[in-house]
C-alpha cells in the first residue's frame, strides 16, 4: 500500500471528505454571534471528541485512527465562547516528534512494550471527573486529563500510577457518589477488568473477570449496586487473532450475555444472563427495579446491503460504519434468574444519551441522533424517546445540516429530569460552517431557542458531554 499515491487512497475515504474532513487551526473564541436568545438559566460546556487527522494520511486510514480533537463551546451568563485543542495523548505526542512505531487499525498490530498495540488517539469519548476533562479511547487505553475550561491536556491520567493497563471508551461517572467506574478490554487475549476510582481520583478497587475468548465491548452501565459487562458475539476473526490484525465478524456460535456483578465485588461474584445473540454499541442507562437489573440501549441492525464498490478498499469500513439500531430494553431478574428483552422502537436512532444525573437510577426519558439510510454516517435529528409511553419526539435538522451527539443540560434548580436543554453542534455541509443548537428539552420538536455560531466547522466525530460550570475545576493561572 506504501507505494501507492496517497490522494488516489484518501480519494476513496468519505471519512477524510466533506463534513467528516480535518480542521486544521486550534482557536479560543469568544462572544459569539448567537441566533434567538441564549438562555441564562443553565450555564456550563459541551464537549465533543472526534478524530482530526493531524496530517492527511499516506496510507490506509480508519475514520477511527485520527488524532483525537475537543471541539467545547461554553456558555455563561448568555455569553458563549469556543475552543478546540488535540487531545495531547502519548502516541499523539511520539507521533508529532516522529518516535512513534504504532499506526492504525487498518495496519497489523504492533507489539512495542507501550500500553497499546495500535496508535492511542483517545478521540472516541469525553466525561467529565474530579473537576477535569478525561478523554477515552473506544479500543481500550491511556485516558487523557484535560483542563475543561481551556482544554489544555494536562496528563496520562494513571490514578497516582496505580492504573493496572488501560481504560475503555464509555466507563461511567456516577453522579451519586462521584466515583468513575471502567472497564478494560485486549484485543488478541482474553482479557477483560473492572475498575472504581474514587471522587478524589485514587484508584479504590479493581477486579479481573473471566472470559471464554477475546472479546470487543463497547460499553458498560452501572446501577446504584452493580456494574453490568458485556460479552458480544462481534469478535476478531481466528485469522485475525493469529495474524494480530483487525478483521471483525458476528460469530453466530457466541451469545450475548450481559455480567452483572457488584461494584466491589471480585470478577468471580458476577452473574452472567444470556440474551439472544446482539450486538451493542451504546448503553442508555440501567438502573435496579425490585429484583431486576433494567438495561436500555441501542441493538445493533445489520444493514444487509452489499459492499459498496464506489469506496474501493474502503467499502468495509464504510459498510460497518453505516450504524443502525433500534432502541431495547433488556431485564435481568438477580432472584429468579428470568430475562426479558423488548423492542421499544422502531426508528434508527444511536449516539444516545440522558441527563447525566440519573445515570444509574431510574430515568424516564434518551434523547438519541436519528440516522438516515446513507452510505456514510451522519445525524439527520435528535429524538427525544419517553421510556413510559414509548414515543419518540424528533427535531430535525434543517436540509444539509447534520448534527454531533447530544447532550442534556440541565437548568438551574431544575424541577424535574428532562428541565433542561439539548445541545449538539450541528454542521452545515453546504456552507462548511457549525453552530450549537440549544434545544427545549420538553419542546424538542420546535424550532432551536438558540443557535451559536462558531467561528469554524466542526467536522463530525464521536461523543459529547455537558458539565455544568461549577463541576469544572478552575484554570490553573
Ligand atoms: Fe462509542
């Protein structure tokens, strides 16, 4: 692949084109133009994590090899201001300086003593815990502390240098206690681990749990008492685990089973329920009702379309990333053993979310990006789903605009769980600018109450976040 030029490679990569392609300038701006009114009662960032290749690539790139970027928009007092950095991993680092040996998925893995075998880009997920910015990346590695007021990378967040390997994309804030709850995952070995840091950032318990196999999960859910694993039938290929390359399938002989295990509890305390065979990108939330443990998410679809030739060796990649799903509710009873699993809807909906606060406890409503049938993955909405009466209300973008994971935002002194507003940047593929859209949370089909304009687009990416203000730690001088 080397000798071949490298536009005639990147020509085929939707994911370096269009809306998806890098911004090249890091800027802080503020006072921004804002459309409507900007409302004072909520005050606090969005943040969203996506890959921004810091140079275009010569060889084969996977939309989910670029160097990590935090797009933040702040907004305090009606006032909005915008930032954006690269997440300064240690690869990205190595990197810049030409020291690094690693490169990217599409690549066999390399085996170099680091704590990772392909390029560590931690642009897949973005919390907020102990006051700070923690970038994660979704194949498992060295978590990125950024400052959340400037986005400055601080550190390699290792908790005092306790971390046994790495941290997974997706490890949960609970917003009861403040501990940040993880899990960690190898690809090529049968590895798999849980993890509670404390609200003061000491690393208070971890436990190994046992696998068959190796396994790729992609996410986790905690409730007040447990945190629930996954074991999914997506795996590497046998070729692939003995050529230490990433080629994935659905392994029809595996099932989906969903470990609950208690949150202080050794790997050897959990408790396995099977389901019928899945696979899982996003969690929306779990939560203890009675005996049972009650998990939503989204399950994953096969879109059951042929390659598409038009993106030449790029037609797999594009293929997988055409995401499609269904929101679920799956049940697990701790007494009896019994399961359930329904589906709620029927619209293809991902990226979902809710209001952080509840995350673990009982919440009523998600707020998802809804996804049309295109060859290459965008937002087309936001859909606000009630879990009580099963209906979806929907914003759409206007035509040409597409939006980044949602995030709720709550308002001050706010009186019930959707009180609040949704926020996502949404980017105009016509006239290559972004801006934040600020949605009603109990209006979410009319028209944005506000929409800030940002002084570049924002190419789109993976997670977002909110923090409110006064969860951010103060800008060292
Ligand atoms: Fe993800």
């Amino acid at each position: 692949m080397a000798s071949q030029p490298a536009l005639d490679l990147n020509s085929y990569n939707p994911y370096l084109r269009g809306p998806y392609r890098p911004v090249e300038r890091e800027l802080t701006l503020g006072d921004l133009p804002v459309t409507g009114e900007l409302p004072s009662d909520f005050s606090g960032a969005y943040f969203r994590n996506g890959p921004n290749p810091r140079v275009m690539p010569t060889g084969m790139h996977h939309w989910f090899d670029g160097d990590g970027m935090v797009h933040g928009v702040y907004l305090e007092d009606g006032q909005a201001r915008y930032a954006n950095r690269y997440v300064a991993s240690a690869d990205f680092e190595a990197d810049s300086s030409g020291q690094l040996k690693k490169g990217g998925i599409m690549y066999p893995a390399t085996f170099d003593g680091s704590p990772t075998t392909y390029k560590d880009t931690a642009n897949t997920d973005i919390l907020v815990h102990n006051g700070e910015l923690m970038a994660l990346w979704y194949v498992s590695g060295q978590p990125v502390r950024m400052n959340a007021r400037t986005l400055e990378t601080l550190r390699t967040e290792t908790f005092d240098g306790k971390l046994p390997k790495n941290v997974s994309a997706h490890s949960k804030v609970d917003p009861a206690t403040g501990e940040f709850l993880f899990f960690d995952y190898q690809l090529f070995e049968p590895r798999y681990s849980f993890g509670v840091v404390s609200s003061d950032n000491r690393l208070a318990h971890f436990t190994d749990i046992e696998l068959p196999g190796p396994r790729l999960p992609h996410d986790m859910a905690i409730t007040e008492n447990y945190a629930v694993l996954m074991d999914l039938p997506v795996v590497l290929t046998e070729q692939a685990l003995k050529a230490k390359r990433w080629n994935i399938h659905f392994d029809p002989k595996l099932n989906t089973r969903f470990g609950v295990l208690p949150r202080n509890g050794s790997g050897s305390d959990i408790r396995w329920f099977e389901f019928n065979s899945c696979y899982i990108y996003h969690v929306i939330n779990a939560w203890e009702e009675g005996d049972e443990v009650v998990m939503t998410a989204c399950r994953y679809l096969d879109n059951g379309r042929p390659l598409d030739d038009r993106f030449g060796p790029y037609a797999g990649m594009v293929d997988v990333l055409a995401l499609r799903a269904h929101i679920y509710v799956w049940r697990m009873n701790m007494k009896t053993g019994e399961t359930r699993e329904t589906q709620l809807d029927d619209t293809v909906s991902e990226f979902p979310v809710i209001n952080l606060g509840h995350t673990g406890k009982a919440s009523r409503y998600g707020y998802l990006a809804t996804i049309p049938d295109t060859s290459t993955q965008i937002f087309d909405g936001l859909m606000k789903f009630d879990f009580e009466t099963s209906i979806g209300e929907t914003y759409r973008f206007p035509l040409n605009c597409y939006g980044s994971e949602p995030a709720f935002a709550p308002r001050k002194d706010a009186q019930s769980e959707d009180d609040g507003y949704v926020v996502s940047i949404m980017t105009n593929t016509v006239d290559d600018t972004s801006a934040l859209v600020v949605l009603d949370a109990q209006d979410m089909g009319a028209r944005p109450v506000a929409q800030v304009h940002l002084p570049q687009r924002v190419p789109l990416g993976f997670h977002g976040t909110w923090a409110n203000t006064h969860e951010m730690a103060a800008a060292e001088a």
